[in-house]
C-alpha cells in the first residue's frame, strides 16, 4: 500500500484522478477512494459543475463516477455511441436511465467476476469508439499506445491529448497542495483558459 497516497488531502487524491473533468477537457472519470471519504466526497465536489454517482462501495473502497452532465450527455447520446450501446443492451433514451445500467452491471461484475466486463465502460468514460472497439477485438491486447486508456487508432493525437491532460493534472493538483478547494482551481481554470 502506498502510504503516502493514504495520506493526501481528499482534494489531492481527486485532482489527481480527475483533473480533466474538473477542468471540462474530458466527460467523466473513475475516482477510486477509501471508505473513509465516502461523506466527504459530495463536500468536496461541491461547486466545481460536476455530477457524481457511486458505482460500487466495496469493503475498503468506493468507486465513483464523476462527470459533466452535459458533456457526457454530448459523448453518450452520440449516433456511434448509441448504435453501440444498443448492441450491449441499452434501451434506455436519457443519461440518467443509461448510468442506473451501467452501475448496476459495473456493481454486479465486482461481485462476480464470471460476470463479462463492462465495456461500455469506455463509452460512458469518453473514450474514442475505435479505441472502445479495438479493446474489445483484441481483448485488451494489441493495442498502439497505452496511457489513459489504451489506443487502437490515432496514437499521435491520443498522445497530444494524455499530454494535455497530465499537464492540467499537474497544475490541480499542485494547486490542491497549496490548499485550494476544488471548487476555486476549477474557477481558476476556467477563467485562465477562456
């Protein structure tokens, strides 16, 4: 275990896993807490724009799924998206409908890992379509370049955009450091890069 990690201020440890939702460059991330910040979370998000949802509370930790509504609403309900979705069996026609599913399956494939993995995983977290397919053709294998995600297609420009979204890391999460509040990097950010 890493112990310093344990010790982060919540801020920190959000920033760190987060920092391109927060700063509105990507729909939504997987945020992965110990138990003990369950309540602090929503504190914590509070006035930064974006939208939580629990998808699995486990014995030690908890996984969240942090979005922008909107921009995640632009991402899923896109043609290619839906076309693929429907394939995994969403019926569903609004955001909050298409999250209940995919939590419930995420929850269920926790529990039991017999239970096929949820790759529409990569929708919902705005991977590329190509990227989300090539994983599954390949069965997580073969793939060009790995950094957020692992890329089937376009390394060049996937590589541009990780670089982009671990330079606003940085920035985050240096800031979270100093003491700011996700909320006044968030600002901040906005208004530095309008």
């Amino acid at each position: 275990m890493l112990t310093w990690w344990y010790h982060e201020p919540l801020e920190v440890k959000i920033a760190n896993q987060c920092a391109p939702v927060l700063a509105g460059v990507k729909p939504s991330n997987m945020l992965v807490l110990e138990n003990k910040h369950i309540r602090d979370v929503v504190r914590v998000l509070e006035g930064t724009g974006l939208s939580w949802r629990c998808l699995y509370a486990g014995e030690e930790k908890n996984i969240w799924l942090l979005y922008r509504k909107e921009a995640m609403e632009e991402t899923v309900l896109g043609k290619e998206q839906m076309l693929f979705l429907r394939e995994w069996g969403y019926e569903e026609d609004t955001l909050e409908r298409m999250l209940m599913k995919f939590s419930q399956r995420f929850r269920q494939y926790r529990k039991d890992k017999n239970l096929p993995f949820p790759h529409e995983m990569g929708v919902f977290l705005g991977y590329p379509m190509a990227d989300v397919k090539g994983f599954i053709k390949y069965e997580g294998k073969n793939y060009l370049y790995c950094g957020y995600w692992k890329v089937y297609e376009n390394v060049e420009e996937r590589k541009e955009l990780f670089r982009t979204y671990e330079e606003i890391r940085k920035v985050f999460v240096e800031e979270a450091r100093k003491g700011k509040n996700l909320w006044q990097i968030t600002m901040e950010w906005q208004y530095v890069s309008a």
